[in-house]
C-alpha cells in the first residue's frame, strides 16, 4: 500500500492518504451520502454533531466484523478555527471521522501556508487554488463534502466546495441537508 493509492475496503473505494508505522489513513473516494452536520439550528462541534454519531454508529456497523476488527479506534484532536477562533470542541475517540481543515490541506496537495497566512480576505476559499484533487461526487455530479471543523461561529461548519475543490473556512450552515460524507479511518495493515 503507497500514499495516493486507490484501493478497495468493504464495498468502498478509498484513497490512501498516510501511513504510520502499521497503519493507513483513508478516506473514501467518493462522497457517500449526502447529510447535514447536524440536525439542529445550534451551536455544535464534532464531539455533539449527528454526522459523527452516524458515522461512528450505523456507518460503522455495516461493515463484517472482519473488517471492524482493522479499523482502528483513535483519539481526534480537534483544533479551533485558525482564522475565526471558532472552539472546536474537546477531544474524542473515533472509528470514523471526517477530516479537519488541517489535514485537508495537508493530505490534498499541502496548500497548509495558505490556512495559516489569511492576508486580508475573510474567505481563504478565494486564496485557495483550485484543487481538483480534493474534488468528490456524489453519485454523477460534484457535490461539497463537510470537514469537522467549526466555521466562522459553532453554527457552521467547514466544507470543500464541490465544483472547484477549495475550502470554505467560513462554514455552511450544520443543517444543510446536501452536504457530503467522505468518511475517514486508520485502517491497520
């Protein structure tokens, strides 16, 4: 298994985006559903949202017991927003996570200088190159996929958008029923 390798887990197709000692970061190739962050209207962080919940509760129990038994239970660390302060809430453990505005701009063509480095626009998306690499379907048309981290205030949360691949620090609202899954897991080799 080689960074940037597509391979098959269960009935996904995934990409690998780290290892470490015995183990590979992956995330799904494609979105696999579309769902809101959360089901209310409220201040959230990824430790309360339903995605995590769902992902780490129905999602994760259709997979065969052999494969639950290689997806690794780990603490996520979840850093505020670099660029509003947004708290992001206490750590927690996962199977099934979603990626941070970090590790998207780390793991999709390191564009890690651009989050750090705002300049004067509220909207780092705008500085943001287009990325096709961070692209995703949902079924046959691009859709934006969530990342765990609060947007611009712990009623939003960050996403990538879907037709140029750049990262939206300012959120999207956590009930927006059209946002995409790309569920995340370290998968033990």
């Amino acid at each position: 298994m080689q960074i940037g390798e597509k391979i098959v887990f269960d009935r996904y197709l995934w990409r690998v985006l780290d290892i470490q000692s015995s183990a590979a970061l992956l995330i799904t190739e494609d979105i696999v559903e579309l769902r809101p962050y959360h089901n209310k209207y409220k201040d959230t962080t990824w430790h309360d949202c339903a995605a995590r919940h769902y992902l780490n509760g129905e999602f994760y129990d259709q997979f065969d017991e052999a494969n639950k038994s290689r997806i690794l239970e780990v603490t996520i660390k979840n850093p505020d927003n670099p660029w509003y302060g947004t708290h992001a809430g206490e750590e927690t453990q996962d199977s099934i996570f979603l990626l941070d505005l970090d590790e998207v701009c780390r793991y999709f063509g390191d564009s890690t200088h651009l989050l750090y480095h705002k300049g004067n626009n509220p909207y780092w998306k705008k500085n943001d190159v287009n990325n096709p690499k961070r692209r995703a379907k949902y079924t046959d048309f691009y859709a934006f996929w969530w990342l765990r981290s609060p947007g611009r205030n712990n009623h939003v949360a960050c996403y990538v958008h879907g037709t140029d691949g750049c990262v939206a620090v300012n959120g999207n609202n956590v009930t927006n029923p059209y946002g995409g899954l790309r569920p995340a897991l370290w998968l033990k080799l």
